[in-house]
C-alpha cells in the first residue's frame, strides 16, 4: 500500500521491470539478468502503509522511516537518470494531471508539430498508466518511439522504472523525453524521476480550486499549462482564480494556455519545449568533464 495515498501495489515497479517487443514494460522478479541498475536493495517495503491507516504491530514512527527509505532509494535512482540524460543534452519533462486532462492528445499534438519542416525536434515518450497500452499505442501512431509502464494497482511512476524504460527507448542525443505520469495529482509528487521540470496540466473541466487542494503537485511542479481552452466559452471556469490559486502555493509557476484540440496556444508551448532542449544540448558535458 502506498504511504503518499493510500493504493496498493500487485507488483512494485521498482522492483524491476521488463520490456515486451511492443514497448510494454512488466515487472520482473528474476533478477539475475543486467540491466545497468542494482537491484541489491530492492526488497524494500514498497508494499507499504498509508502513514494515516492502523497497519498492526507498525508504529508511526517506523511507517515513517520506510517512507523515507523508499523515497531515498529512489531519489537515488532519480540522480543516476538525471545524470545519463545530461550527459545526452536530453530535456526530459514529468507530466502530471488528473485523470482526463488532455496529456496524451498533448503529447500526440506535440510530437507532430515539432516533427515537421527542417528543424524537426526527435520526442520520445514514456507512457504510465496502471492498465492497457492504449496511450503508447496513440503516441507511436505519431511516429514517435514510446514505451509502456503499466503499474499494475500502482499509482505512480517510480525512477528506477523510468531508468529501465530510457534504456528501452534510447533517446538520440539533444533530444525531448517526454514522461507521462499516472493520471494522479498526488503521488506523483513525492516521486522524482530524473525530470528536468514537472509539468501539471490542468484542464479548465475541472475546478480552478485544484492547486489548493493539491498543493504538493503544485508546488513540485515548474510550469502549469491550463489546458482545454477552446471549451471556454461553454464553461464558468475562472482561469484568473486557477492561475491566483496556484501562485498562492507556487508564486514562480509559469503558465501557459492552450488547447491540444484547437492548437490555441500552442506555439508558446513548442517554444517552451524548444529552449529547454537548446538549454540542454548547451550544458551537455564535454568528454573530458
């Protein structure tokens, strides 16, 4: 059961993973394979309490310190994917929303707009879902390499499975990785994946209150694109209280606006895309460093 909300997990992610020849990544408990991580700490309690439930014969204190050890052993893992895409120029960004807010038409829309003309951007994807391969399916009809992570009853995405889905990938260099997390305004906070920046989409069929009532997202998050724009006109969404609600957590938060369907706003979007990968390529480590 997970400490941050509560689910429970049939299989760890971190435990390992494997990859099928359609890019679905699946647990796998034979760890005798190499795989470029090290799997000696891996029976750890990711199969652990919510730090507000009754677990028997598990105090608070010590429900405590397993979160924080499952937290470290994966910011440890955050750090060695941090460091493999830098060495790249690889701008990576963490996708996080609620279930439905547009992330994979996003990403769809994303992937075709950069790939076109002379200065096509390569993107490749990682897709997390707890069920299905439906939304890698969407992203590899772009044309676009994609890998799936389904989680099982997990409900978020967990460094050391992203590691094993880079590797599965293996983004060309100066490229954009594109990660999309479980739909999931909770969890995924807490879970540093080796991202650049976390992004949360935030789509103007839900309520302008959500950065308040899930202001960890927020906070974690460098950018919010409000998306869904085009709706509006049909809408008694307040996009002013939404953006005022997420810099009362956040005040640094860029906003951006758009909608996948329509393309409003979208050029903001590519651009922001764009720089980051130029920002990347820029800092790339020379060979000698």
């Amino acid at each position: 059961m997970c400490m941050t909300c509560g689910c429970s997990h049939e299989s760890d992610p971190i435990t390992g993973h494997h990859t099928h020849e359609d890019g679905t990544c699946h647990p796998d408990h034979d760890h005798d394979h190499d795989h470029g991580h090290d799997h000696g700490h891996h029976g750890h309690e990711h199969d652990h309490t919510d730090t507000h439930s009754h677990a028997p014969g598990v105090s608070p204190s010590r429900m405590v310190q397993i979160e924080q050890d499952i937290l470290s052993k994966n910011n440890a893992y955050a750090a060695a994917n941090r460091q493999a895409l830098a060495r790249q120029g690889i701008f990576a960004l963490n996708l996080v929303s609620s279930p439905g807010a547009g992330k994979t038409t996003l990403l769809c829309k994303t992937i075709v707009q950069l790939g076109a003309g002379a200065g096509a951007l390569p993107v490749a994807v990682i897709e997390g879902d707890q069920q299905t391969s439906q939304d890698a399916d969407r992203i590899r009809a772009t044309g676009a390499p994609a890998v799936q992570i389904n989680t099982g009853k997990g409900c978020h995405l967990d460094a050391h499975a992203v590691g094993h889905a880079i590797q599965a990938l293996r983004p060309s260099d100066g490229s954009l990785l594109m990660i999309e997390n479980v739909g999931n305004l909770v969890c995924p906070a807490a879970f540093d994946l080796g991202e650049a920046h976390k992004v949360v989409v935030l789509s103007v069929t839900e309520g302008e209150d959500k950065p308040i009532k899930y202001p960890d997202m927020f906070r974690a998050a460098s950018l919010m694109v409000i998306n869904k724009i085009d709706l509006l006109p049909y809408l008694s969404y307040d996009v002013n209280a939404a953006i005022a609600y997420a810099r009362r957590v956040h005040p640094a938060i860029r906003v951006i606006q758009l909608s996948a369907t329509s393309g409003a706003g979208i050029d903001e979007w590519l651009a922001y895309l764009q720089d980051g990968v130029a920002r990347a390529v820029a800092a790339r480590p020379t060979q000698s460093s």
